[in-house]
C-alpha cells in the first residue's frame, strides 16, 4: 500500500511551537510523530521553507530543528506552478491579497498530494 503524500504548509509547521493553543499544538506534535516514523510522504514548497526563514529567531531555528527530524521532498516554484496559482485566482476561490496561499494549493495539486496539512 502506497504512502498519503502529504503537503505541509507553513501553519501546520508553526503550530509546533504554539504555546497559547496547546490542543493544536499537542496535536501538530503527535502528527509530527508519525512524520518522524515515516508512515507518510512529506511534501513542502520552497514558499514554505522562506515563510519558516522569514520567522523571527529564535522561532526560525527552532522550526529549522523540527524540520531536520523528518525526511521530506521541495517543490520548486514553476512555471506550471505558477499557472495553477493564477488560476485559483481568476476561478474567485482566493485573491490576489492570498497569492502565497494559493502557491501552497497548486504545489499540492501540480505534485499530487493526496492532502494539504494547514
């Protein structure tokens, strides 16, 4: 049986670290877990690792550390990519105002995640 590929976005990430909503952050621990143990493909977009880089230390290193415990692929940001994120635009379900957001959905859909982790 094949892995669930999974894409993670920046949220699910930070949510590590979320002290003042312990519940997520307990939960986001526990998946992490699984992550660790390898029972899913982990799938993160170079717009993931910058949104991590962009955070204030000593967050960012703290994230870089929980990154380092878990084996996942990057998705490069092309052409293909950014035709997708401009479409889920002129389709209304985000706007512009939302543009990263929309590079994380169609880096799920162009790498064919089964799921988006947010």
């Amino acid at each position: 049986m094949r892995k669930l590929k999974v894409y993670l976005d920046t949220s699910v990430i930070s949510h590590l670290l979320q002290e003042d909503v312990p519940e997520k952050m307990a939960d986001t621990r526990k998946l992490w877990e699984m992550f660790k143990d390898g029972k899913y493909d982990v799938y993160l977009s170079i717009v993931t690792l910058e949104e991590v880089g962009d955070c204030p230390e000593p967050k960012r290193s703290e994230l870089r550390k929980f990154l380092e415990q878990i084996n996942y692929s990057v998705i490069d940001i092309t052409d293909e990519l950014e035709s997708v994120a401009q479409k889920i635009i002129e389709m209304g379900i985000l706007t512009k105002k939302s543009y990263d957001d929309c590079q994380h959905i169609a880096a799920a859909v162009v790498e064919e995640c089964d799921c988006i982790i947010s």
